[in-house]
C-alpha cells in the first residue's frame, strides 16, 4: 500500500476526504483544516521549500478513495515529527497508516525522531505500534505518545 501527501488545494482530493469523514464518523474534520489552509495560505507559502516547519496530511487510497488518513507536522531543523492519526470511530479497524507515515518521515523527509499520538482508548493501534518496535513514552493529555528512532529502524533492518 503506498501513503500520498495530500493536497490542499485540490478540490477531488477534499472531496474524497469528506466522503472519508462521513463513513468513518470521524471525529476530528480533516476537511475544516484544508479548507482553513486554503483561506489563510497562498499555495506559494504552503509548498515553499525554505520553510523550516511543515504540516501535512498524508492518506492511503484503495481504488480511489481514501482508507485512512492523518496529520503530520514536523521541523526540518531537528528533524523531528508528529504524526497524528485520524480518530475514527471504529477502534477496532486495523490500520497500518501510522507504521507507512513513519517510513515516509524517515526516509522521505529525513527526519530522526518520529512521535505518534494515538487516542488513549485505542489499544489495539497502541499494541500493534508497540510490537513493531514503537517506544510508548505514556500519557500526554488524552493521548498515549509513541517514538520511533531512525536509529532502531536501521538496526532491526539489520538483524533480518
């Protein structure tokens, strides 16, 4: 399965979103976050490739339309980011968002440290992150933050 970088300004791509937001009972509305961007940034400054900071929204599509999406914001600076899934309210749903957006931070974007936010009551991504090599680092607010080093990734590449 391949993760794309959402565009914003895309008016198909914020479609295929909403449709994604109304199966899933999203919770949280990745459609008024684009459509904020899109009234408060120019499509210059949100693709300018000298800023230090950056948010995007990554997703997984099956034949298109959207499986699964989250938040990424990072700083290219210290190469660290945050990855925030979706909270969608099928808890039981396996998803393998998370582990594909982490790939593509480390490899795609250079980044050394990965933290995940995942909504406290859903365990079964909390294991499935934990047993691939997630470090749960507890409680922050309502969520459980995890961190995957680029450093543990080479090393149990290795070890295969």
């Amino acid at each position: 399965m391949s993760i794309y970088s959402l565009d914003p300004y895309n008016d198909e791509q914020l479609e295929r979103i909403i449709t994604f937001e109304e199966e899933n009972n999203c919770l949280d509305k990745p459609s008024l976050y684009i459509k904020k961007i899109r009234e408060t940034i120019s499509k210059e400054e949100y693709y300018d490739p000298n800023k230090n900071e950056f948010d995007e929204i990554l997703f997984t599509e099956k034949n298109n339309k959207i499986t699964d999406c989250c938040y990424i914001h990072g700083e290219k600076d210290i190469k660290q980011c945050k990855i925030t899934p979706i909270n969608i309210s099928n808890k039981s749903k396996k998803r393998n968002l998370p582990e594909l957006a982490t790939d593509y931070a480390l490899d795609k974007l250079g980044m050394i440290e990965v933290f995940i936010n995942v909504d406290y009551s859903d365990n079964n991504m909390i294991m499935y992150l934990e047993s691939k090599g997630y470090e749960n680092l507890g409680e922050v607010g309502k969520d459980i933050l995890l961190l995957k080093e680029k450093e543990e990734k080479e090393n149990s590449q290795r070890m295969i």
